[in-house]
C-alpha cells in the first residue's frame, strides 16, 4: 500500500477532497480511504459523477449503515444506484449534509475520464464539491509518447487547448499544460489547495520522471504537491 506523502494526510485535520483529471483517480481515492480508514478517522466516499458501486461492502445506503461501517474503522461510499449501469451517482443531498458533519475526511471522485491517462473538461466538468479545500489532479504516465487523440479523453478539447492537432504525441510539457491550465485539471480550483498525483511513473525512466516533475516546478507547482505514484508502492 503506498504511503501518501502529501502534508494533508498527516496533519488530522478535517478535508474534503475532490479528485479530478485522468488515470488511477479511483483507485487513489480508494486507497487513500483505506489508510486513513485503517488509522481510525472516519472516512466518507461519493462521487458527484459515476462510479462502480463497490464489491467489497462498503457501499452504504443510509445513515445507519455508515455508522456501522466507521464503528469497524472502515470507509463509507454512499451513493444512489443506477440500476441500468451498476453504478453509483451523487447521493441525495439530505444524506450527505447529515455525514458531512460527522466525517473526518470527505473524498469526491468529481471528474469522468472513461479510463483515459489524461484528459481535458467539458463545460459542464469537474463537478467540485462547494465545501471542498482540496483538489487532487490525477495523470497516468502512461499518456506520454501516445498521440491525443489515443490516451485523451476529449481530445479535441485538448487539442485547442494546447494549440496542436489530434495526431500531436504528448510529450512532457503538453502533460504539465494539460495539469496546470484553468481550462484543464485546475479548472473551477479557485482558493482550494491544488495537488498532483502522477500515476504509473515506474513505466518512466528516472530521467523521463525528473523532466516531468522538472516541467512542473518551472511552472509554479509547489514541490510538496508533486507526488510521483508507482504502482504497486
């Protein structure tokens, strides 16, 4: 289980937050809900999308079942099922107002990428929590090498965005564009704190890992929100 090194995750402070972007949000969100679970903290899990419902139990349909779950340190996904799709939608809204004031950490998969590495938000994307404080961009490194229009989700978004053509092949600095820019992963971010998870980096070279966090820094990102995810860590 990997050990996230972000200041949030330590300081036992009350956050909610939303993760947004491309490949690996669901599964960073999962297993960040795990540690703090597993620490103690009561930890509540929605969507203001589409997830799967999950199949280890943790889906709770109501308040009662929520408590249940946090009185055996384990996280809670609320949601409202869709029976044509076996996933989970946003929960009602009385729901979440009631947990909300309970949880100790509040985690939101607001953003879709149908499994894409990366990706650029359509009008109507991310859907941020109004209470949220955290932002959490996701980008799977698996993007780099391959052409827009092959690892994008809305590519041609992301082609006017960067200024290229669908067939461009996404190098280093396109990513950090992609991450960084307000019509991009800080899209809606406003005063929220700003994160990025890098996912899948052991598929990098060091010097491939060093030129993407190097491109990230020379645009202002702090280097305490850079994290470098390997599966598997």
């Amino acid at each position: 289980m990997p050990v996230c090194p972000f200041d949030f995750f330590t300081d036992g402070k009350k956050h909610t937050i939303c993760l947004v972007g491309g490949g690996g949000k669901t599964t960073v969100m999962y297993e960040l809900a795990a540690l703090w679970a597993a620490s103690g903290r009561r930890v509540l899990m929605l969507t203001s999308t589409h997830i799967l419902c999950p199949a280890d139990g943790s889906f709770a349909a109501d308040a009662a079942a929520v408590q249940n779950l946090w009185q055996q340190e384990r996280y809670a996904v609320i949601g409202t099922p869709e029976a044509a799709t076996g996933k989970l939608t946003a929960p009602p809204q009385f729901l979440y107002e009631e947990l909300k004031l309970q949880a100790e950490v509040i985690l939101c998969e607001a953003d879709g990428s149908r499994h894409h590495p990366c990706k650029a938000p359509a009008a109507h994307e991310p859907v941020l929590l109004p209470d949220s404080d955290i932002v959490l961009a996701v980008a799977g490194m698996d993007a780099l090498g391959n052409s827009l229009q092959q690892v994008c989700q809305r590519p041609q978004l992301a082609a006017e965005l960067l200024n290229c053509s669908l067939d461009s092949v996404i190098d280093e600095q396109m990513l950090a564009a992609l991450l960084l820019s307000e019509q991009g992963a800080r899209k809606n971010v406003g005063k929220r704190t700003f994160y990025i998870v890098l996912n899948k980096c052991d598929l990098l070279h060091a010097a491939q890992q060093e030129e993407m966090r190097q491109q990230l820094l020379n645009a202002g990102m702090d280097e305490q929100r850079i994290w470098l995810r390997e599966r598997g860590e």
